[in-house]
C-alpha cells in the first residue's frame, strides 16, 4: 500500500492540496491568447478590412475598441465570480435578463462562433494552396486543402478534449514575435520617409463619420473574439477572483498593442492614401512585405498555423457550447453526452458538420474563399459576438442590481452602463452600415441577410425558451447552469438551490 | 474458482511442459494457496497468495519453483510469525520475496496500523465495496486499461470512496458537506482515512472530490490488489508506468453483472444503484449501454432520483465536477 497522507492534518491542508493543481495566470493568457490567434488577425484580417471596407483608421479603431471593452471586462469579471458556467455568454444573460433572453443568447452565440470557425476555413484554403503551389509545386484548389484543416480539426476534435498546451503556447509566442518584428520593420522604413501618427489617433476614426467608426468597430470586436474565453478556465485556476480579471486584462493590451502596432506599420509603410490599394494587391502579403524575406517566408507558415489553431479553438468554444446546452436539456440530450474516453463527440461532430457543410457550399457554388468566406463570415461572426457582448453588459447591470455581493459601483453599474450604451451605439451603427462592412453596393441582399440571421436566431430561442416553459419547465429551470445544470447551483462552491 | 485465461496467467492444463507439471503438483500439495504464473518479455514469476487472510505466511513472489516449495514447506511448517519480510538469496536470480503480512500503510506514526480488513477472498461477488467495483468497471477486465481519462475517473472513485462511508453509515452527506456518523471507524484502511480526513477539515462535496480525486485510483487499485484482485505489471519499456491488471477477469466484469441485476429487480439495492449513478457520472455511459438493455439510462436516472438526498448529491456532484472539467480541457 502506498504511503496514504498522515491522517491528523493542518487547517488548509485540502486547499493547499488543491492549489497545486491548478493554473496560474500566464496559462490562461495563453490559452486566450491562443483562441484570439493575433497573426491570423494581423495578416488576414486587417489587409483584408483595409481592402474591403476601403477606410484607413484601423489602427485607432483597435485602440477605442481596446479601451471600450476594457471596460466591458470590468463587470463581465464581476459577474463571472458569481455564477456558474462563466465560460459561456448565455450564462451571464441568463442569469441577468431572464431565461428566454438566455436561450436567445445561446442560438445567437452558437451562430457567432460557428460562422467564426468555418470563416477560418476560407482563409486556410487559398494560403495553403498558393504556399503548396509555390514551394512544393502541388497544385491543388482551395478547397481540398481547407478540408484537409477541416479532416485533421474534426479527428482532433474527436479523439482528443485536451488542448496540446505547450504546442499552442510556443506557436503563440513565435506568432507574436514575428508580428512585433514585422511591425517593427514596417514602422523603420515608413512611406515618405518620416513616421506619422494620424492613423493611430482617434481624431481620424471622427473624420469618417459614425458609419466609419462603426464598422471599423466591427473589424476590431473581430480581431479582439476570445478575450472572453478566461472564465472558462475560472474555476480551474488557484485564485480564481485574481487570475480571471488579470489573464483578461493582460490579454486584452498585449493584442491591442500587437493589432494596433501591424495596422499603424501596414498604413505607414504603404502610406495612408496608397494601403487600400496595396492591400487589395497583396493581402496577407501586406504584413510579410513589411520585413526581410526570411521573416516573410517564417510569417507565411506561421499563418498557416496559426489560421489551423485559430479553427481548433473555435471548434473548441462551439462544441463548449453544444455540449453545455445539451447538457441542460436545451439542446437534444445526446449533445450533452460523451463518448468513450470522456469526449464529447456528439457535440465536435456536430460543429464539424456546420463546416463541411459550408465548405461544400462554397465550393460548389464557386464563391470566393477570402473574401466571401473568411472575411464576410468571420466579420458576421464579429458582429455576433458584439451583440452578446452589449446583451451581457445590460445582463450585469440587472444581476448585480437583484444580487448585491460587495462589488464596487464601477464594476456593477457605471462599467457595464457605459459599455452597454456604447456597444449598442456600434451594433446600430454597424447594423445601418453593414454593406459598408462587406464591401458591397446599395442594395445587396447579404447587407441585411446575413445580420437578420442574428434576429432569425433570437427569435427562434426565445420561441424554444418558451415552449420548454410550458412543456419541459425542470429544463426550464436550469437553463444556464450548464455543467451544474443536475445540481441546480448558483456557484461551484454555493448552496444547492433546487 | 472461475477460470479464465488472461495474457499472463496460465492454469491448470494449459501446457504439460515440466514447469507445468510442477506447478500442478505444487498447486495440489498446498491447496490453502493460490499458485500462478506471470510472464512478461524475459521474464518469468510465479506469484503465491494464501487464499484466506490468515497471519503468517501470505505471499511469494519467486521465478524458481525449487525455492518456492522450499518457502511453502517452512512457511506451512512456521508458527505465525511478526511483521516480517524475509528475502532469500539464490545466486543470480531474483531472489524471492516472502510477505507474512499485507505491508501496511507507511503514513507517519502509524507503524501499529493493522489492516482491519476482514477475511475476503477474490471471488464474484467481489469486495463489497463501492470503490472497488466502480475501478473493477472503468477499467477493461483483461488489459486493465481505463475506459475513462485519469482525472474523470479520479472523481469519480473520489465520489465512490464517499458513497461507500454514507452507505455505511461511516459519513452522513449533509447540505454543508460530509460529516463524520457513528462510533466505529470502518474496517478497511482507505476507509478510514477518508472518514478522518473527514473528520479534520469540514468542506463541501464539491471541495472533497477533486481532493480526494488526486490519489483515488491508486489507492483504490492498491486495495483492491490487497484484496487480490489486480496484479501489477511491469511496463515493457522503462519510460512506461507499470499497470494494474485484474488476476481474474470474471471477477474483473462481476461489477457490471451486479449493476445489470440492481437495475432490474424491483426493490433496487443501493450498491447497485450509486454504483449504476457514479459510473454514468465518470463517464462509463458508453461501457454500460454496451451490456444494459436500452433504457438503462432513464432507470438509473429514475432509480438515483429514489436514493437518499446525501448520495444524490454525491453522484450529480460527481457528474458536474466530471462535466466541469471537460469544458475546461482539463479532464
């Protein structure tokens, strides 16, 4: 028999036992760090917004969004303390706005994320496919290779739950180093000779008007999604009231100096007046180009990677999803179940499905990859998550106004009051403007379709939520709780409330 | 006694080899022990258990016959002896290893520990405990190999370990978390630490399963090899761990069997039952829909839903610590 601990122990020795265990901040900031994938931002979202959208105040746009969802975080933390399952917006909305609004959020988030995920999948194909072409002489169409990435994501997805940490943790810095190297040489030789700020300042996103500032608040929510992923690892962290608050803080500045910095060094070296064009010429080609050709060459594989890891970890938050709803009850109880070994395949494979679909799709259809694809499904996906974002900001507010636990007034009411008022000013914006964001005339029906899907999404959760109501009140009753959805608990450590 | 081959027993008739002819001649003259044969690459032992718990000689360890019926000879021939581990030296090979008691537990002074386990010989009803079957059910009854991941199963054997004190009245699960009941610590020693580590610190459910999930599969697999239900195997490679292998693998699956009965019979025993809701919590779903007819998981949920308020919380708590931890990756 092995040696069993001494059985007279010291006070504490249970929580001493347990903090061993657990994460410390820097592994939360990588793994949200790792979900935001900075170069697949840096290289494919920005050159591709530039293009797209036309407008030049990017750069400031990641700064003001930066500032705006700091705040946001301020009572998103709070919040995230006190209820269970924090690792999901619908939660928070839920448990704030009511059960139905949960519902509503939940189809809403399972849009977002998915649209996000299978965007990846636009970009992944046409890169890897000119990488191949290039270096290896494999002429391939897009297609084959991002089902390729979609193959090895879904056989990932269903042998594996955890993630290959240090893999994604050593990819993640490479990446970031070899933007701010990128950056660094864009902003060393800028056009004209001499480094302007006027890109960076906010002056010039009100040059454009508030059709501007809103959809390039859109581009940047985009470039930010995953910063809100640290509750997930919440309750598995040692001090789970510090780490949270610090992963998503840290998180949230170093990318917005990495985005800012790339955006600023693109529009400097190409200058402002010439971006949109070399943009529209050079793509992802637009960050390469900014150094040597060494760091170009490291910068084109690493996209590669980090577009496949940007897919894994949105996988990850859809099924995350999935899988929590289906545990409640809310979505089909198989959802909820895992397969052998702990996996919960029934809900991978459902997310899987949603890609090779969409890749089916468009490729049959012939639509481009990038831009109809990668950008106008990734922005949608954007644009999903700023509504849940300005939804839980009004959810916050009303928690902490039924509950009462100590926060200070920044934190429960001036903080989300003021997030709130200026995400929904950007979702109307962004709403009113939206073929602006998609690069497309007056007119085009993707210009309110593809938002509408978001409204088609609301209302069909508040119709479910209802239906549950009067048919299923028990799954009712424990919509949000997720994982706690059997024991009926506010918090991990609360008291049972059922 | 159930026979059945597993990759490195061999039984009575398997070969006719003059080891073979041996071992049956040494399996005849000392029926009060168990003999069996374990090989493994380059490696040969034969393993000798006394089949009910008595003090004295108790186990050999040896890969030579000769000693081994020189052991048996003196050791049958002995008075019970102390605490002691003899060894024996015999030239190059491994010398043997003679136990006259199960080793007790090394923790800091309890070297007057005495293994208040009953007499319980390996069989199909098996240890009676809750713990033991749900290892014997989350890991295959040939290879040994787990059906669940490590920290999934960790909790739930963490939540067995506490089920077994409620059900025997070691513990009682209130609201605020387990307290300690009843004056009479449990016989068996993993018991008995849980129920004063229990004692020592109050906490809620939901702080003892990660707790205790940290060393439950060891120490219940321990147990249950003192109880004589697994072997331990050594790895073929040097940078692999070592398994535990179940000795018997009908009393390997007999946990499965006895959660098939307790679902059907119309007064369910509880045994069953917890042990049915805390396999469904780890994750063993998949494992039970193999051999339970196709409603299996409404009845548990159904039957659970009848247990007791503390081992209700047990078992859910058991299910949102194990769902917890697959949505954090860390499972």
């Amino acid at each position: 028999m092995p040696s069993l601990p001494a059985t007279t122990t010291k006070p504490g020795t249970v929580s001493r036992a347990l903090a061993r265990d657990r994460l410390g901040v820097s592994a939360v900031v990588f793994f949200v760090l790792a979900g935001v994938a900075p170069l697949t931002v840096a290289a494919g979202v920005i050159p591709t917004a530039y293009q797209t959208t036309g407008l030049t105040a990017i750069p400031a746009a990641f700064v003001v969004v930066a500032v705006i969802l700091g705040i946001f975080s301020a009572g998103y933390v709070a919040m995230s303390r006190r209820i269970t399952n924090a690792g999901s917006f619908y939660a928070f909305v839920a448990r704030g706005l009511g059960r139905p609004a949960g519902v509503a959020a939940a189809l809403v988030a399972l849009v977002s994320y998915s649209l996000l995920q299978v965007g990846l999948f636009g970009a992944f194909g046409p890169n890897a496919a000119s990488e191949a072409a290039t270096h290896l002489g494999v002429h391939a169409p897009w297609w084959a290779w991002a089902l390729g990435a979609w193959t090895v994501i879904t056989v990932l997805g269903v042998l594996r739950v955890d993630i290959t940490g240090w893999v994604l943790g050593v990819l993640l810095t490479v990446e970031i180093t070899v933007v701010v190297a990128e950056a660094a040489a864009g902003l060393a030789h800028p056009a004209g000779g001499h480094l302007s700020f006027a890109a960076l300042s906010p002056v010039s996103l009100a040059h454009g008007g508030f059709a501007t500032f809103g959809v390039l608040a859109v581009v940047a929510v985009l470039g930010y999604v995953g910063f809100e992923q640290a509750p997930v690892l919440g309750e598995e962290t040692r001090h789970p009231k510090r780490t949270v608050p610090a992963a998503t803080y840290t998180a949230l500045a170093l990318i917005a100096v990495v985005y800012a910095g790339a955006a600023w060094a693109m529009a400097t070296h190409a200058g402002t007046s010439h971006v949109v064009a070399a943009a529209g010429q050079q793509g992802p080609g637009l960050l390469f180009g900014l150094g040597g050709a060494g760091l170009s060459q490291a910068a084109q594989v690493l996209f590669l990677t980090s577009l496949f890891a940007a897919a894994l970890a949105f996988h990850n938050t859809s099924w995350r999803y999935i899988y929590a709803l289906g545990r409640e009850g809310v979505l089909p109880g198989v959802l909820g179940r895992t397969g052998g070994n702990n996996i919960p395949k029934a809900a991978s494979l459902t997310q899987s499905i949603t890609g090779l679909t969409t890749i089916t799709l468009y490729a049959a259809a012939g639509w481009d990859p990038v831009s109809h694809m990668f950008f106008w499904l990734g922005t949608t996906g954007g644009f999903g998550v700023l509504v849940l974002l300005a939804l839980t900001s009004l959810a916050v507010i009303v928690f902490f106004a039924r509950h009462r636990g100590g926060e200070s007034r920044w934190q429960r009411l001036v903080a989300p009051a003021l997030a709130a008022a200026l995400l929904t000013g950007i979702v109307v914006l962004a709403v009113a403007h939206y073929r602006l964001l998609l690069g497309v005339p007056a007119g085009d029906p993707a210009a309110w379709a593809l938002p509408a899907t978001y409204g088609v999404a609301a209302v069909a959760g508040l119709g479910w939520a209802l239906i549950l109501k009067a048919c299923r009140p028990q799954v009712y009753a424990t919509i949000g709780l997720g994982a706690h959805a059997a024991t009926g608990q506010l918090t991990p450590t609360g008291q049972a409330t059922r | 006694m159930a026979g059945g081959m597993t990759a490195f027993c061999s039984w009575p008739g398997a070969g006719q080899g003059p080891e073979d002819r041996a071992l049956s001649r040494l399996r005849r003259d000392f029926p009060v022990f168990r003999i069996w044969r374990e090989s493994s690459p380059g490696r040969t032992r034969y393993i000798t258990r006394r089949r009910v718990y008595r003090a004295g000689l108790h186990t050999v360890v040896t890969d030579d016959l000769d000693e081994l019926r020189a052991t048996l000879d003196a050791g049958t021939a002995q008075a019970p002896g102390g605490d002691t581990v003899r060894t024996g030296q015999r030239g190059p090979a491994t010398p043997a290893q003679v136990l006259t008691r199960p080793a007790p537990a090394t923790s800091a002074g309890s070297a007057a520990a005495v293994d208040r386990e009953p007499p319980v010989a390996p069989g199909l009803t098996g240890t009676g405990r809750l713990a033991d079957d749900l290892w014997l059910l989350a890991h295959h009854e040939l290879t040994g190999k787990p059906f669940v991941q490590p920290r999934a199963a960790g909790l739930g054997l963490a939540g067995g370990l506490l089920a077994e004190l409620a059900v025997s009245g070691g513990i009682l699960i209130r609201p605020g978390g387990p307290v300690v009941a009843g004056p009479a610590p449990p016989r068996d020693q993993l018991a008995g630490h849980v129920r004063d580590l229990v004692a020592a610190e109050p906490h809620p459910v939901t702080r003892w399963l990660p707790f205790l999930a940290r060393s439950a599969t060891a120490d219940v697999a321990w147990r249950l090899a003192s109880a004589g239900y697994l072997a331990r195997v050594p790895p073929r490679h040097r940078w692999q761990a070592g398994r535990w292998v179940p000795v018997d693998a009908d009393c390997a699956f007999a946990p499965l069997a006895r959660v098939q009965s307790a679902l059907g019979r119309r007064g369910t025993a509880v045994h069953g039952v917890v042990l049915a809701g805390l396999a469904a919590a780890c994750g063993l779903g998949p494992q039970l829909a193999l051999y339970l007819p196709p409603n299996a998981r409404r009845r548990i949920d159904i039957a659970v839903a009848q247990l007791d308020p503390g081992l209700r919380e047990v078992i859910t708590q058991t299910r949102a610590a194990v769902d917890s931890a697959v949505l954090a990756h860390r499972v």
